[in-house]
C-alpha cells in the first residue's frame, strides 16, 4: 500500500500529530486527540477514526468501549503540515467521555469557566464500568 | 484583575495551549495556534486573538501586519482543559499566511494531499514584503 503522504505530515519528535474531529453539517468542534503514524493510517484505510492514547500508551479506536464510533468523511492537513482536520460523523451523538456532545463544553464568561452543555449519557451507563 | 481562570489550564511543560480558531457562522475550522498565559489573557482582555508566535518567540496578535484581525466572540476549553476553541469573525476573511481563507486547505484524496482551497490573496500583497 503506497503510504508516502503519511511522510508529509510533521510529526512531533514523538511521532504525534493533533487531530481535531470535526462533524459534518452541524460543524461542532467535537474534541481534538493525538494520532501517531498508525493511527493516522489506519482512519484512512478503514474509514472510522483513530487515535493514540498517551495516558493508556496504545492505538485507540474511538469508539471501541462506548460505541461512539467516529465516520470519517473528509482528512485535511494544515499549511505547516502539523495538525489534522478530521470531517465525521459521530455515531451516537456523544464524543466525549462525561456523556456530552462535544469535549468543548466549558465557555469563558466573565473570569470563570461556565459548563454550558448537559450531560446527554451518564458515563458509567456509556462504558458500563 | 482576576485571572485565577487561566489558573484552570493545563498548560504544557513549556507553558503553552493549542488554540483552534473556527468561525462564527460558516463553522470552518480556520487555523490551529499556540498561546502563552499572557496570549490568553490578552484575547480575553481585549476580544482579539493573541497567540505566542513560536517560531519568531514573541506575542502576536494576529492581524497585526496582514490587518486580519481576529474577533473573538466566545472561548471554549475542553473536557481535558489543555485545548482552545475560540469562536471569531475574521477580517479580511482570510487566516492562512498563504492568502487562503482556512489553512486546511490540502484534502486527502486517495493517497494524495490535494489543495482544494483558492488563494485568495497573495501573500507578497498581505504582507507587503
């Protein structure tokens, strides 16, 4: 498989990329998360996102406890080749991990951060701990 | 003035956050930069995007030779409070230092990067070199 546009991304000195997930028709900013070499590959060639976990140190399939899988519709690359813009749709309706639609649910008002998006899933019913 | 919200950052072992810009009413994702405490706190202060320029080491204020000012309009944190969403009008409605309007600009098409957004201003023009 010719993977040579994986040589065009600027990798950080550990081999990481921001990826930000982005979805299609509402055009929410969902969540942002790290990709390595493999993760990047593998969102391309099966269609669904992944990323690279640093705190559990291994591939991540979004979606792969909670179901809350992540189509990919479109891959874009900024002009410093450093950050990853991921179209999707997001299966379920809930990227983030406290239940909510988007992890950016926190919004400056005045000198204080303000949580602004309900919880739409309790996260033990999501990852059934 | 009270700062104690940028308390509330995680910022990174070199005191830095990743900022996303998207625009206000047509949801493009625009461009992906670093800010410093003082960054933010600016942005907040004065409603115009700063960020920490790390390549020339300073504050910029974005727009400050191109005149493509950014308006803020709301400040989002993630669930991880280590990234920014900042929701702006660009002036000028370019943000790329390409002369484009995003800089996502290259789409993965099969194994290519393919550039499929126009220039919309040369840059020689923007930043009269």
């Amino acid at each position: 498989m010719n993977d040579s546009w994986l040589n065009k991304v600027n990798w950080t000195q550990d081999g990481l990329v921001p990826a930000i997930a982005q979805e299609s028709g509402s055009g929410r900013v969902l969540m942002v998360a790290w990709m390595n070499r493999e993760a990047l590959g593998k969102t391309a060639q099966t269609g669904e996102a992944h990323y690279w976990s640093r705190s559990r140190r291994k591939l991540w399939h979004k979606g792969e406890e909670s179901g809350h899988v992540q189509k990919v519709k479109s891959i874009r690359l900024d002009c410093d080749e450093d950050v990853i813009l991921l179209e999707i749709e997001q299966l379920g309706g809930i990227a983030c991990h406290t239940g909510r639609h988007s992890c950016f649910f926190k919004r400056l008002e005045g000198a204080k951060w303000v949580e602004v998006d309900p919880v739409l899933k309790d996260p033990d019913a999501i990852y059934h701990k």
